[in-house]
C-alpha cells in the first residue's frame, strides 16, 4: 500500500526503519557493547592505577565488573566477555600485589573492596585481592578460601555463579597447600592448612558449581510454545559450560599429596556422591568421563569396584558404555606400560588387582544385565496390573540392554588383548560366548559395525591363525553377522594368515574352523548381493580375481606333520572348493592340485627315506614299495579319478587349457612317485583334452611342445607305453596346418626317441623324425625354406655330438650343402642379385638368440627372414668350427 495512501478506520502502521537482527546477530551485538563499556571502564582503572589513586581504582573497577551482570548473553558469548574482564583483572591484582609491597596493607584492602554495592563486583574484587592475600602467606590460605567458597553462595543466577567460581579456581592456583608450584612470601606453612582441606573446600565448590550448571536448563521456559527451542538452547548452553564445572576435578587431580588411599576413601567417595545425588544425564556422563580421564591409571585400579558400582546408578540417558570404555583404554594402556618397563608394579597386590580387571568388568557387567532382565520383568508386571504396591513410583535406573551389553563387552576384548595376552584367547572366547547369547536379531548397523571391528581386531592382533581359530564361538557371532561384514572377516583373516606366513594351520579342527569363517570367499552364501556391483568397490572382476588368489595363497599354509592327516585337510577343503562354482574353481583348484601333487612326492620321498635305513632285504624293500605306491596312488585319485569327479575333471569343463597343462605335472608327479599307470592316464587325459579343445593353432603349437618335453622327463614308465605315447604326439606334429609348423614340431620330436634306456628301434626313429622334418621343409615355400634348413642343422649337429644312431658326417655335409645352396637360391630371390656383395649381414651373434628370433614371431619381411637365417648358419658354422679344434670327430664336417 502506498505512504501516501489515505487511512481509513483511524488504521495506524509502525514503520520499522532498521531490519530485525537474527537471534546470533543480536548476541553479537549485545557483546560489541558490552566488551566495549569494559575496554573503556578498564582504560579508566588504568589511568587511576598509573595515578596510584586506590579509592578510584577500585571503584573504576568495580564499574568494570557491573558489565559481568548482563543476563541476555549466551554462554558462549558470555565466555568472550569473562576472558576480556579477567584479562583486565590481572593489571589489578598486580597493583594490589604492588600496593601491598609499598605498604598498604592487605586486611584493609580486603575490607575495603566488600563496600562495593552490587555483590558481583564485589566477589569478583575480594577474590583478587584474596588471591594476593594467600600469596602473601599472612593469613592461613585454607581460611581465606573456605571465606570466599561461602561468599559465592551469594551469586545464584547459574550462569554468573558458575564464571565466578571457575575465577575462584583460577586466581587461587598454585597458591593453596598441595599445588605443586606454589609460591609463598611470607611462609606460615603450619597454619595454612593441608592438602585434605585444600581438596575439600574444592569439593565444596564443585558441588555448588555442578548445583547451578543442572540448574540452567531446570529453569521454566517463559512460555509453553517456545519449549521445545528453549529446552534444547539450554542444552546447548549447559554442554558450553561443562569445562567450568570440570575443573574441579581436574585441580583436584593436580594436588601433590594426594595419595592412593586419600584418594580412595575421602576425595572419589565425595565425588561420586555430588555426581550421583543430582540425577541428571549430561552431568553424571560429562563429569564421570572427567574422572576417568584426569586421575592416575593406579587409582582406577585399586578402586575398580567403587567406579563400576556406581554406574549401575546413573541416570538411564547416561551412555555407560563410553565410560566403560574409556575406563578399559586407560587400564589396558597402563598394564602396557607396566608390561614394557615404562612403570613398575607397586606391590603383588597391584599385579593381583590386574590379573583380576577382566574378572571384575565381566562379573559387574553381567551383573548389571541380570539387574535390567530383572526391572524389566518388574515394570512389565506393574503395567500389565498383577502387582500393586502402595510404595510410589520407582526412581528410574540405568538399564543395560543386549546391545549395551555387547558394546561394553567389544571394549573388554580389547582391555584383556592388553592386559594380559597369554590368557586373552580363554577371556575372548568367554566374551564371545557371551555375547552370542545376548544378539538380537536382525543386527542394527551399528551393531554390525562394533562386532565387525572387534573381530578384524582381535584377528591383527593375535597375528597366529592357529590362536586365532582356536577362540571359541568366534564362528558362531561372525555367522550373525551380514554377507559383506562376513566377507570382510574373511578377507582380514586371509590377509593376516599370509602376512604371517611363518605359521601353519595343522590340525583339521583349525582346518574346519577356518573355512568357515572363509565361506563368503570360497562359495556362494544365500544372503550375497546378487550383483557384484554391491559387493566391489572398484572393478569387480579384478577384485574378485585378488580375492581368490588370496584364498589359494591361504592353501599354502595348511601343512601338517602327519601325512594321513593332511590328507584329510585337503580332501575337506576340496569339498568346500568344489562348491565355489566355476569363476571361484579355475582360481583355486590348480592350487588344490599342486598341494596334493606335493603330498604325494612327499610320501614318496618319506618311503624311500624309510626304505634306505631298512635293512637290504627283498622282502623289505618290496613291501616298502607297496606301501608307497599305494600312499602316493591316493592323491592321484583326487586329482583325476576317472568318473568325472576328479578336479582335474572338474577344472577341464572351466578352463581346458590350463587343466591340460596341470594334467602332465601331474603325470610326471605320478612318474616320480613311482606310479607308471598313474602317469599314462593322466597323459591319455591330457591328450584327449588336446584333441577336444585345442584349435588355435599357435595354442596347438604350444601344447604339441609342452608335450614333448614333458614326456622327455620321464623315467619310470615302460618303454611299451612310451613309445605309444611319443607316437600319438607325433602324429599331432603331423596335422598342423601349416608346413613351417610341421617341420619344426616333428624335427622336436626326434627328442622323445633319444633315450639311453632305450631299445636300437627307438633310436632310429630320431633319424627318422628328422628325415620327416627335412622333407616336410622341403615343400615349403622357398624363401621360408633356408630358416628351417638352418633350425634343423643345429638339431642334427645336437645328435651328432651325442652320437645318435645313423647322424653320420655325410648327413651332415649333405645337409651343409642344402643350406649354403638354398642361401643362394633365397638370396637371388630377395635381392634380385646372383652375389652376396649387396646383402648386408649381421656380425656372429649368439646362436640362441638368432634361434630364437626364428622361432617367434614370425617376421613378415622375406629379406629380415633371411638375414636372420644367415646370421644364425654363420654361427653355426663358428660353433662347428669350435668344436673342430677339440675333437677329431667334428674335423670331418666341411664347413
């Protein structure tokens, strides 16, 4: 509506002219003024200080001291004006102290402040000139105090009286019997009292003060609306004052002369009487918290009972739980330090009160369980109307529910773990059975997250898996737990156990006991997140795969003396494997495979230990063979066991190619235990896979290759079977695709038939393979002729030296010439010139490498391909010529 508009109904409007501050902006203001009017009182005090005006020095300050009266600050702004008005107070107590030392005297300064005309001022003033008073040491300084503790009783608005007190604490410091600095002029030490009356003039005071900080949020709201706000802003003020009130007890705890038993039977009883007598939460936890924190860790030991008896007394909005671990930290790290060396024991009854703390905490929080299921009980059957009883309401009273109870019993795990580590396994196991029969389930979050944690820890910090799986019901309290807080358990587990490498997992109850703590790992549980999105932090697949080789490197370690009972170990591993399902199966079971393949050589090798201290007798060493093939034939079963059960069998329908490779270790595994048959099958497996899978023809090539050489290492099995089994490997060297292949697999498998054990007819063969070889190169296409020409020289130069049947010097010659022709062939094609002048060729090198180059990958550039066969010839032809010069043999090959 316009200004200008015409009123009507006599209508009036209140223009505001400024805009209405916020409730922060208006403490901020209130505080400007306010520190302002006491900068300019103060500046004033210090003109008259300068002037050495007494009179106007004390009322200028006690002007200045009338700001401290203000009742719309809040505290914490209040806080900003103290520390200005106490910071102002020291320029005065230094001219009292300076008034004093020309002269004036004390008792006169200390009856003329008490004319002030409004008793903030007024205490504030005394307590100055009192503080300088007591330094003085002409009057005793317990009377001094015990005066102005009584004085403050005039001041009963909560906030002022409590900022008056904390100034009586503060100016009185190391000025009273039992402060560690204290610093007297006049010393009259007989009669300025102990230090029992120091700390109960400080009791007196701290029971005023706890008096007027619960009295801040009793008062009245001023109106029913504003409620709510008004109680929750006067919780917010009461947690702003705490520290005041909880100097008390902290000047308390500084006191020199407060001994153990001073402390036990006067100042703590006190103390938790005042803390207990007004039931209110905030106060009875902040100043509970307080004691714990500031008294030494002896005192807490040697009166354990009193503190833990008190708490079952609290108020119910009192968090019992952070006392108590608060309480266990400081023990736990006391008992560290005794352990360590840092502090010595006082006594044996010291070392008995220590060895009993998990006893004590276990017995009282038990106790105190008992107490709520039994209150419980009670106000179910009050409310329910079966009971009535003419005694009035019941004062409430801190109840300790399961999940209380579970939280106060993670902190004691961790104060035995402390405290005493040879008896922490029995006292863990004991929490842990205990804590199994108070879950209610389903776990809240929190809980889940407080027993996770517990455990993670107890696992780092036990470190030995053997200790760690033998505490009890740990399996029973993970199970309780959620898929991911289940699987991070195992994970720690994992890590810890291959950290700790040094020791081993040897019995099969450890055995048991560990895989199933490891099930989220090595299986699918029904709870887990059907997306691995949820259980991945990252990339899923590459965590996943971490995760599983993690499980294997944990197989390493379960080892033990007897071998019957590894057996077992293993077996009931490969069961919980087995259900792992294929992603989980192609990590772990070739791990599975090599453990039972080293169970099996190690039977072995004992049976043949045992067989040598045995007497030289046949029937001896026949029976200690029985024995043996039998032991190492057990293993092998697992591995391949025919019927499709077998590991080998169920990793060859996951990952074909692996297993095929896992197959011959495992049959030359066979064939060193002494175990032909074993071997053969296990060979006859691994071919059939070939066949079935193996269609790339760089994969065939490779697999062709591991054959030959794996069968090349075998010694036991009978030359019959051998050579049925070197044929079927020749025959694959034979139905690559391409000639190159051909020639070099078939020219590798002339290997397989030279073996001194052998027969003359095997022998032959090696020609022959080679005969095959030179002919499949021979069809070759011509400029890829000279590199197998080359390839091969060097394989005949092989049998050669080793004087195989049938590789005369005219073979030799024979085939020198077919190289040194097809080199001037491939040269006329490459170059498009009949002379070598215009081809560059590399220096002699390393045969090996140029063979090498050759059997890589293969280079597309017919004229690199050439220059590396040449390169590789020319050292051949060093190599031949070496060998001239040492055997007469060599001298008849004409290079």
């Amino acid at each position: 509506m316009p200004m200008n508009a015409p009123m009507t109904n006599n209508t009036e409007f209140i223009s505001i002219n400024r805009p209405i501050l916020t409730p922060k902006q208006e403490q901020e203001k209130w505080l400007g003024e306010t520190v302002q009017a006491v900068t300019e009182k103060a500046a004033r005090m210090k003109k008259y200080i300068r002037q050495r005006e007494f009179i106007e020095v004390m009322r200028s300050a006690s002007q200045m001291l009338l700001e401290l009266r203000i009742g719309m600050l809040a505290p914490q702004y209040y806080y900003e004006l103290y520390v200005k008005v106490f910071d102002e107070m020291q320029y005065l107590e230094q001219y009292i102290e300076e008034e004093h030392n020309r002269g004036r005297s004390l008792e006169e300064m200390y009856e003329v402040v008490q004319h002030a005309g409004n008793i903030v001022p007024r205490l504030y003033l005394l307590i100055t000139v009192g503080s300088v008073y007591v330094k003085s040491g002409e009057q005793p300084a317990i009377e001094i105090l015990r005066d102005l503790v009584e004085m403050c009783k005039g001041v009963q608005h909560p906030t002022r009286g409590l900022f008056l007190r904390h100034f009586l604490l503060t100016m009185m410091k190391n000025k009273l019997p039992g402060d560690s600095n204290r610093v007297i002029a006049n010393s009259l030490e007989s009669d300025g009292g102990t230090v029992e009356d120091t700390a109960e003039l400080i009791l007196q005071n701290f029971r005023e003060m706890n008096w007027l900080w619960i009295r801040i949020e009793a008062r009245a709201p001023p109106k029913a609306v504003e409620a709510q706000s008004q109680v929750q802003r006067k919780k917010k003020d009461r947690r702003e004052l705490c520290v005041l009130v909880g100097m008390n007890i902290v000047r308390l705890s500084q006191l020199e002369g407060v001994e153990r038993q001073l402390y036990k039977s006067n100042i703590l009883p006190r103390l938790l009487s005042i803390i207990v007598k007004y039931r209110e939460p905030l106060a009875q936890q902040y100043l509970l918290e307080v004691i714990v924190q500031v008294f030494p860790d002896e005192f807490h030991l040697f009166t354990l009972n009193e503190l833990l008896s008190i708490l079952e007394d609290v108020s119910p909005g009192v968090d019992v739980c952070a006392i108590l671990a608060s309480l266990m930290e400081r023990l736990g790290n006391y008992a560290v330090s005794l352990r360590e060396g840092v502090a010595e024991v006082s006594g044996r009854k010291e070392e008995k009160l220590l060895q009993n703390m998990f006893e004590v905490f276990k017995t009282r929080l038990d106790a105190m369980l008992t107490a709520s299921h039994v209150r419980d009980k009670s106000n179910h059957t009050l409310v329910s109307g079966t009971s009535s009883s003419g005694d009035g309401p019941q004062r409430p009273h801190y109840q300790l529910t399961p999940s209380l109870y579970v939280n106060s019993m993670t902190s004691l795990v961790s104060l035995t773990l402390k405290a005493d580590p040879e008896a922490a396994v029995e006292h863990i196991s004991t929490v842990f059975t205990a804590m199994a029969g108070q879950l209610v389930l389903p776990l809240n979050h929190a809980m889940v997250t407080m027993i996770e944690r517990m455990i993670v820890h107890v696992i780092e910090t036990l470190k030995d898996p053997s200790v760690v799986l033998g505490i009890r019901d740990m399996d029973v309290l993970t199970q309780n737990l959620p898929f991911l807080s289940r699987r991070a358990v195992a994970l720690r587990l994992c890590t810890n156990i291959v950290r700790s490498a040094s020791h081993r997992i040897g019995t099969l109850d450890l055995c048991a006991r560990l895989f199933e703590l490891l099930a989220p790992l090595v299986r699918d549980e029904p709870d887990a997140p059907l997306h691995h999105g949820a259980v991945y932090v990252g990339d899923a697949a590459e965590e996943f795969l971490e995760e599983q080789h993690l499980v294997s490197r944990v197989l390493h370690l379960l080892q033990c003396e007897d071998v019957s009972m590894q057996m077992k170990m293993l077996n009931g591993v490969r069961k919980l494997l087995g259900q792992g399902g294929p992603e989980r199966i192609a990590v772990t079971l070739p791990t599975l495979v090599s453990l039972y393949i080293r169970l099996a050589l190690r039977v072995a090798i004992t049976a043949k230990t045992e067989g040598a201290d045995v007497d030289a007798k046949t029937d001896g060493e026949n029976n200690i063979k029985a024995v043996k093939r039998v032991s190492c034939h057990k293993p092998f079963q697992i591995i391949h066991s025919g019927d499709g059960k077998g590991i080998l069998e169920m990793l060859a329908a996951e990952k074909p190619t692996e297993s095929f490779y896992l197959y011959l270790t495992s049959a030359n595994a066979a064939d060193t235990c002494g175990l032909p048959d074993v071997a053969y099958e296990l060979y006859t497996s691994a071919f059939q896979i070939y066949e079935e899978n193996a269609a790339d023809t760089r994969e065939q090539i490779e697999m062709v290759s591991c054959l030959i050489s794996s069968l090349y290492s075998l010694r036991n099995v009978p030359e019959e079977s051998y050579e049925l089994l070197a044929t079927k490997v020749c025959q694959y060297s034979s139905k690559f695709v391409r000639k190159i292949d051909q020639s070099r697999v078939v020219s590798l498998c002339a290997n397989l038939f030279w073996r001194s054990a052998f027969s003359e007819e095997s022998h032959r063969r090696v020609l022959e393979c080679l005969q095959r070889s030179l002919k499949i190169a021979d069809h070759v296409q011509e400029t890829q002729r000279l590199p197998l020409f080359v390839e091969l020289l060097n394989q005949v130069l092989h049998y050669y030296a080793t004087k195989a049947p049938g590789v005369t010097v005219n073979y030799i010659s024979a085939l020198i010439d077919l190289v040194q022709e097809t080199t001037n062939s491939t040269h006329s094609m490459v170059t498009g010139s009949n002379s070598d002048d215009g081809l560059e060729v590399e220096e002699p090198c390393d045969g090996m490498e140029g063979e090498n180059k050759n059997n890589g990958d293969y280079v597309n550039s017919e004229r690199e391909v050439y220059t590396a066969a040449r390169t590789f010839y020319r050292n051949t032809t060093h190599y031949i010529r070496s060998r001239q010069q040492v055997d007469e043999r060599w001298k008849e090959i004409d290079v």
